[in-house]
C-alpha cells in the first residue's frame, strides 16, 4: 500500500513544503495521460487543503455550477476515507469497500461535485455550507492547469466525528486524473486500481494517509 505524508501547516500558502504526490497509474482506456501532481496539507480549525496541477493545455470545461458533472469535462479529484467503525480495516490494513468516503472532484472553471456515502451509490452532496467552505478554485496557464480546495473541519466532524486530526492520525487516500469524454477519455491514479470496469469508488485501493509535523 502507498503512503502519503500529510503535513500540518499554518496556510494555504505553505502547501508547497509538502510532499507531492504524483498521479501517474494508467488504467482502462487512456487516449492521454496529462502529467498530474498534487499535495495536501493539513490547516488546524480548517480541515485538510489540497492542491493538484497537470500539463493538460486546453481542458474540457462545459460545466459552470457546483454539482455539474465535471468527470465528463477533464477533471482531478481527490477521495478520502477515515477510521470506520462500521467497516473495519482489512487483515492487511486496508480499507472496505463499503467504508464510509468523501469525494471531490472539480474542472478548470472551478465547479466541483463532491458527495459523501458508503459505496458508489446513494451517495449525498455536501451541504451548501460545506460546499461554501471548500472554497474550490482552479486556474490555467501556459503550462497547463490546476485546482485547490478544502475539505472543510466541519465536513470531517459531521461525517467522520473527527474534530482535529493531530500527529500520527491515519486515514486513507487517493487522487485522479480523469474525463469521461469519449473523444479524450483517460484514467489515471495515485495509488494503482484493481477493477476490470473503471471505477474510482473502491476504498479497498486507498493509500494509507499520515499526519506528520
């Protein structure tokens, strides 16, 4: 299983002293594999702050509102789920399927359609607030385009009880690079994918998550 250190940090501004991870596991159809990295750290009284970048000039962006489905524009994304008491880790420390999840996943303008739930279906959205507090943002340049948000310390208390993550916690974790699009279709991953189908919603392939000082 990967892991990914996650540092605690002051601001958004310091993201750059954490460690990148790089998105770099083909899977499933790929007619591009954009070179996409990222890092997240983690804001005290915040919650958890991730940035990710790729070198895909021109990105697909049709949809303009939250809650759009930005898989089938180009989008990057980030899943995260935490100790679940309810699901319990595997024997090899890894988490269930059925567990408890938050995804996030956002395109060039900056939508983002981000939901919690067990599984791939019946998932709920985040409420407006917690949408609010995200406070998606994204921005294209010569090099290519990128994305930041939050996933906001009232998000992590509702869903998870977690009020503050501190030295040592554990979660787990994974990030994508992905459109749906026929004409640009690709799936791409930080920690490698097990599934004939595509399909991203499979905690059991996480990375393990540790908050370092």
């Amino acid at each position: 299983m990967k892991t990914y250190q996650t540092m605690i940090i002051d601001s958004p501004e310091l993201i750059e002293l954490c460690p990148v991870f790089h998105v770099d596991n083909a899977h499933w159809t790929c007619k591009r594999k954009p070179s996409t990295q990222g890092r997240v750290g983690y804001i005290p009284e915040k919650g958890l702050f991730v940035s990710m970048s790729c070198d895909e000039k021109d990105p697909l962006r049709t949809v303009t509102e939250n809650m759009g489905r930005v898989c089938e524009d180009s989008a990057l994304e980030a899943f995260f789920a935490f100790p679940d008491y309810d699901a319990p880790l595997d024997s090899e420390g890894c988490p269930s399927n059925d567990s408890l999840y938050l995804n996030f996943e956002i395109n060039a303008n900056g939508a983002l359609y981000a939901k919690s739930g067990r599984g791939r279906k019946d998932r709920a959205p985040l409420t407006e607030g917690e949408m609010e507090a995200a406070e998606p943002a994204a921005w294209i340049d010569t090099d290519g385009w990128g994305a930041e948000f939050f996933v906001p310390i009232a998000l992590l208390r509702r869903v998870a009880g977690i009020d503050k993550l501190k030295n040592n916690d554990v979660f787990f974790c994974n990030f994508y690079k992905i459109s749906e699009n026929p004409e640009i279709e690709h799936y791409l991953s930080f920690s490698a994918i097990h599934s004939e189908k595509p399909n991203f919603h499979l905690p059991r392939f996480f990375a393990r998550a540790q908050i370092v000082i």
